[in-house]
C-alpha cells in the first residue's frame, strides 16, 4: 500500500513539476520538443512500477512465496496436531475420572449401606490440574468429592407378617448434619483425604 502512495505520488509531482516548466518556457519551437520530453519522462514514471517487476529476480521472487506458504502450512499443521493433542487428553482425563469415581464409590458403598442406611446417587470428583492426569497421580490432584446419597431401600424378600398400622411412628428420617459429618470423616480416612475436602448431601435431608 505505501509502494503504491509513493507512485501516485511521484506521478502528481512530476506532472506539477512540467506544469511550471512549461509555463517559465518562452514561446517557440522549442516549446514542442520540451512537451515531448515532457511527456517521455512522464510514461517512464508510469511505468517504474513495471519496469521494476520484469527486473525482478522470478525465481526468488518464487522461492520467497513458496518459502511462506510452507511456513503457513507447516504453523496450520502444528496447530491442528495442538488441537487434538488437547481433545485427546480431555478424552482420557474424562475417561479416568469417570473409572476413579467407579472404583471410590465400589470402595465404600457397602459399608455406608449398613452403617448408615444410604447408598451412593452421584459422586464426582474435582481436580486441579485435569490435563495432568495422564502424568500427576490422581490421588495428588483431588481438590474435592461430591458425593451426593440417597436413603438405601431394603430388596430382601421377608416372610410375610400380620400388618399393623401404627400411626404414632413417623418416618425414618434422613441423616442429619451431624451425620452428613461422621460420613464425610469416614469417606475421608477411607480415601485418604481431608474431611474438608469431602461434601456430603442425603437426598431428602433437611
């Protein structure tokens, strides 16, 4: 953009400066001679631009374009292969947590069952570095566990007994806050975490 500034530039310079020659000159035969020189000089400026494109080397002028278009293809590739290097270490990030919340949850889900009368709804777990599983030990990069429990529902088969309605007895209630407690300190020696570390919600809990 500025090469082509300086062109037109140079074109309107020069045409002002024939203007005022023209004009100094006296009237005479000479007159004609100089407005073909004039006009010579004019077209030559015209065409620098030309003239300095055929002087130009073609085969570097070839190289230089090929030489970008390989750096811009090669900056494309690299980007491309970031890209999905990036997916697939989401992919398997993703894939390791899902396996340790499995694996957590299989680890302790008995024994809430019997010692505090809940199962297991949802647990998710929460890291700091998730592009770092693959080489950081999840156990080291746990930030928190969600775990999300639900009253545990009796499937034995019981032989059955005469019913009686008792309209005194309310409901078993949900865990309580304190309870939600003594959970969360028995899923934290369990897993080898801090207590605080740990959030713990009874579906159906005050």
């Amino acid at each position: 953009m500025s090469y082509l500034t300086e062109w037109i530039t140079s074109i309107i310079l020069f045409i002002l400066l024939a203007t005022v020659v023209e004009m100094l000159l006296p009237s005479s035969s000479m007159q004609k001679y100089t407005k073909l020189v004039i006009g010579l000089l004019l077209i030559v400026v015209i065409l620098t631009p030309i003239l300095k494109l055929l002087s130009t080397d073609m085969d570097e002028l070839f190289a230089k374009m090929t030489t970008h278009s390989s750096y811009t293809s090669k900056e494309n590739t690299e980007n491309l292969i970031e890209m999905k290097k990036k997916e697939i270490q989401a992919s398997h990030a993703a894939y390791i947590l899902n396996k340790a919340a499995v694996l957590m949850k299989e680890d302790v889900e008995e024994e809430l069952r019997e010692s505090y009368g809940v199962t297991v709804k949802d647990l998710k777990i929460v890291v700091k570095n998730e592009d770092q599983l693959t080489e950081i030990p999840i156990e080291e990069n746990i930030e928190s566990v969600v775990i999300l429990l639900e009253q545990a529902e009796e499937t034995a088969i019981q032989v059955v007994k005469p019913v009686q309605i008792d309209t005194s007895r309310q409901k078993e209630p949900a865990p309580s806050s304190r309870e939600e407690g003594k959970i969360a300190t028995f899923l934290a020696d369990r897993w080898q975490l801090q207590p605080t570390n740990i959030s713990v919600a009874v579906e159906g809990g005050d």
